[in-house]
C-alpha cells in the first residue's frame, strides 16, 4: 500500500517568483516548487519533496548496480591526508580540497572521489585471484570547494554522487566490468527518462585510460560536446582529435625575413602582408610547473586552455606574463618563431609535418616566411589543444561537426593499474606468484541527475517529472467545497490502498487558482482534479506534459490510474 502525502499537514511552500540569483530554469523551478533550498553558497537542503525525487534517483541507480553484481559500501567522507599524498591527488586536486586539521593536528579531507579508499579496502580484503572480479559502490555525499558554485545543484560544493569500482586481475577483465558498467548506465539514463549522449572523453586528475562520459544535453550545461550528423561520433571537445596528413616540404622556398613593424598580433600581421590569418602560425607561451613552453597553433584559431590542461594534467598551465619575459632575450613578444627558440615546442595536428607558415623571426618588428615544419623546426609532442568550432571535420568521416552544450551526468574509466601502483594491490594468483590488479572508476552524479532532468523536461508553468522519478504518481487537488475534499480525500486513500503514490492538495483557505497552479509547478505527471462535475460523477484527469484533460467518472478513475 503506498502513502497519501497531504499537503496540509507537509512542508511544502512554493513561492510565486524566481529566486533573485538564478539563472537556470532548474535553480529557478526546484526553489520555487519547494523542492530544495539554499544553505550556503553551493550547499543546498533538500526539503521532503526534493528529497523523495533525489531517493528515487538512487533507487534506480542502485537496482541497476545490483543488476551486474556490484556490492554496496559506505565509506567515510572524512578521509586522512596520507593515502591522498601517496597518490599525488593531495597537491593535484589544488584548492578544490576541502582540507582540515583535527585536535592532535593530524591533516584530513572531505572526500572528492574514493579511489584510493577503495584501493585499500581491497587490499585489505582480497587476497587471492579468487576474491575477484569485485565490483563494489556507494552512493555518497562528496565535496570540492568550487570557486564559484552557480545553478543551484548543477555545480554545489556539496553533492550526492554514485561511485563504483572495479577489480580485476587482467585487461580483459577490466574491459568486461567496464563494458557491464556502460550497459548498466545506459538503463540507469533510459529509466530515468533522460536524453543523453555517450561521449568520448579525457580522463584528467582521475588517470587512466580509456574514458567516457554521458552527457545530457541542455542549455544550461556546461560541457560543451560535438556530434557528427553523418555518423555516430560524439565527443566532449575536450577530447576532439584531428587527423591531417603530411604535405610535401619540397614545394616551399628557403626561410626568408621580412620587415613586419607594429605587427605584435595575428590581425596586425595578416593585414600588414595581405594573407589569411589561417596561414600564420601562431605561438602561445604558457608556463608548465613554472618552465615556459611554446604551443603552436593555426593563426586563425584559439588554443583551448582548459584542454591545454587537460592533456598536460596533474602538471600546472598557466599563461606566462611580463615578469616571465625578464631575462629571457631569445623570448620576443609578439614576434615569436618555433625555428632556434630552444623552448619544449607543443602543435596542435594541423601544423603537420611538411606545412609551411608565416611565424615569428624571433626579432623585434620581424617575422619569416616559408618556415616549414619538420626542415625549419621541429615539434616535440603534438596534443588537440584547439578551440573546437562547428564544422571542424568529424575524425571517422570528414562530414562538418555540429558543437552543443550539456550537463556531464556520468562518467566511466579504465583507470588501470595507477591506483594498484600506488598502494601495492596485489592478488595471489592461479600460479601462486603474486598479480597486480587493474580497476575501472565509475560515477554518476545523482544529484545533478536531478536537476538535469528538470532542465530537459520543464515547461512555462513548472517541473514536469518522468513518473520513475517523481514524487508521486498523481496529484489529487481538491478544489471546491467540503464535499469535493472529502471525496478527494476518499478517492486518494483508494488510490494508495492500489499502489499508487498520491500527493493530495487538501489546504482549506487556498483557491483552486493557486492549487492548479501548484500543481503545474510541482510537475507530478498526472493531475486528478475533483472539482464541480463531482456533482456529476466525474472528475479530470490531467496529463501533465501533454496538457490532454478527460473526464473520468468516478466509479473507473482508480481503477484507471492505477493501470498507468
């Protein structure tokens, strides 16, 4: 038997305007229709009905765990400094740490990811290869200090995530838990009721190798993700590649200097010699853990920092500055070449070998032409560091690439044996000789799920909740007088006492204005509104989404939504 949940003995208020702070329509609509509110900057209180859609998430996500054999924890969130400094992740993960110091002095933190718990409760654990594969995870508050938590619970500094991981004594192994992983998120979205895309991505401060993330796509998301009309690539832009081929070096002429006064920028330069910004070469200076490195890219394109980073992760990037240029005599701002700079040289793909551009003499007010990569200079480590733009050629096929944004709700990884590495996770294996073991790093933001799918499914009047999720299944609203409330009220009970999750709206003193309006707002999916064609013996049966309205009697309408 399910539960009548009354809204006059509840804690539910929702308010008639937007908070004065937001700007997604998930901050905006989950504040309004009572379902969280704000505690501090990016920490948020999930109110009864929140916390009905965040437990439901959870439910699904942990019934598909279960599904491939995977075996439930719960770890501390409090973890000591030491088995982070093993890792390296003490230093990596930075300011986004939430670090404290007990009583005796003793460093801890709030933890971001539990790899490397994980890792040591296995080795506490496991033992011999017949202890695995394991597949063990927790649903669990994490915490990083962003610097700038924004759209409600879309980026808190607080927040409900599903973590998994995997144990394997071999490579195939890993690739069968990563593979039941994929299988288990794709039901987890599906029953979820959201849109979402599987994407090739990078792996970051997490480590490993093979890595994708699930993204659902939405205006207010901050991933931004390519997809190719003509085939099934998809791919966060973070992790775009490019395929050009070498050209032939032997059509280009010896290096020449030219006279370039006053042309210190790529627009500069281009409209003092007449050519496209496309047949420059452009080299940014950035400083990796404090050494300067040069990065060379097309003229007419932008080096992506944060790919940049990506690629060069844990090691710090920044852009250098004019402190960064005292001294240094070989370093000509505005005017630099790859061709003698004596500096580590990173490219983007498209400075293939053979190609030849308009650069830098490495001279005040000169640059050289015909400086030919591969004869003039060299290239030590080619890395996709390009700002992605609609149209770039799709890596399978070639056709135009089309660029969205979106909400990262998952994200799986081959880690390998990084973390094993780093804690000595060691199995006895079939030959009695000790084996170390591999592991897979699987998340899914539950939290976020939550207001991605208030992002995806909303409309002009509210929430609008896949049933699998919502807070109930119907939204009864007595609106009229005593009579109509109490067979509001009868017909909730008989709808409970036949499975059915009811919300009734029994507040004496409300209009029925504002409780159908409520009702939008909350998003239930189906509305049964008992107002004066009870006199008749009929009531409305609203589909939320749709808006469709039909009028059941009331002899069938348990009967009828008890059958949805």
């Amino acid at each position: 038997m399910a539960h009548v949940q009354r809204m006059s003995t509840s804690m539910i208020k929702t308010l008639r305007d937007d908070p004065a702070d937001a700007e997604t329509a998930s901050h905006k609509l989950l504040v309004r229709a009572g379902y969280v509110r704000r505690s501090s900057a990016g920490v948020w209180t999930w109110l009864p009905l929140g916390k009905k859609v965040l437990d439901n998430v959870s439910r699904v996500v942990r019934e598909e765990m279960d599904a491939i054999g995977g075996q439930e924890v719960l770890l501390p969130a409090l973890l000591p400094k030491e088995p982070y400094e093993t890792s390296g992740r003490w230093e990596e993960y930075g300011e986004l740490l939430f670090r404290l110091r007990d009583r005796k002095g003793a460093d801890y933190l709030l933890g971001p990811t539990h790899e490397e718990i994980f890792t040591l409760t296995v080795k506490d654990q496991c033992t011999s290869y017949k202890d695995l594969p394991v597949i063990l995870y927790q649903i669990q508050t994490k915490y990083r200090d962003e610097a700038r938590p924004r759209s409600g619970v879309l980026r808190g500094r607080e927040f409900q995530m599903k973590d998994s991981y995997s144990f394997d004594t071999t490579d195939e192994g890993l690739a069968e838990s990563y593979r039941l992983h994929r299988a288990a998120y794709t039901r987890v979205f599906e029953r979820l009721g959201l849109d979402y895309r599987i994407v090739s991505a990078v792996s970051g401060a997490m480590g490993g190798s093979a890595s994708e993330e699930f993204l659902a796509p939405a205006a207010a998301g901050e991933d931004t993700f390519v997809d190719c009309p003509k085939c099934d690539y998809a791919a966060n832009t973070e992790a775009v590649t490019t395929v050009v081929a070498p050209a032939d070096p032997s059509g280009h002429g010896p290096v020449e200097e030219l006279d370039t006064p006053d042309t210190p920028t790529i627009e500069s330069l281009a409209a003092y010699l007449d050519v496209p910004a496309s047949a420059t070469l452009k080299n940014l200076l950035v400083k990796v853990d404090g050494e300067v490195w040069a990065v060379g890219v097309p003229g007419d394109r932008e080096v992506d920092l944060a790919k940049l980073g990506e690629h060069l992760a844990p090691a710090v990037v920044e852009l250098v500055t004019a402190e960064d240029f005292v001294g240094r005599p070989e370093l000509v701002r505005g005017y630099v070449g790859p061709q003698g700079l004596g500096l580590p040289y990173l490219a983007d793909p498209r400075v293939a070998p053979g190609t030849s551009w308009v650069t830098g003499a490495n001279k005040p007010g000169t640059h050289a032409r015909n400086v030919v990569c591969g004869r003039d200079f060299t290239v030590d480590r080619y890395l996709d560091v390009v700002v992605v733009e609609p149209g770039d050629p799709c890596p399978r096929c070639g056709a135009g690439l089309e660029i969205g944004r979106a909400i990262e709700i998952g994200h799986i990884f081959q880690l390998g044996r990084k973390y094993a590495d780093a804690f000595g996770l060691d199995v006895l294996g079939p030959q009695g000789k000790p084996v170390r073991v591999t592991m897979g790093s699987y998340g899914i933001g539950v939290s976020r799920a939550v207001a991605a799918l208030a992002e995806q499914t909303h409309d002009g009047a509210g929430l609008c909740w896949p049933r699998e999720v919502a807070p109930a299944d119907v939204h009864v609203v007595a609106a009229g007088k005593a009579v109509q409330t109490q067979l509001a009220a009868e017909l909730s009970e008989r709808l409970a006492e036949a499975g059915v999750r009811v919300l009734l709206d029994d507040r004496a003193g409300v209009s029925p204005g504002v409780k159908f309006t409520d009702a939008e707002l909350i998003g239930v999916p189906t509305i049964l509104v008992v107002g004066r064609g009870a006199a008749d013996g009929v009531v409305e049966v609203k589909d939320r989404r749709t808006g469709e309205k039909e009028e059941v009697p009331v002899a069938e309408v348990v009967a009828r939504l008890a059958a949805c």
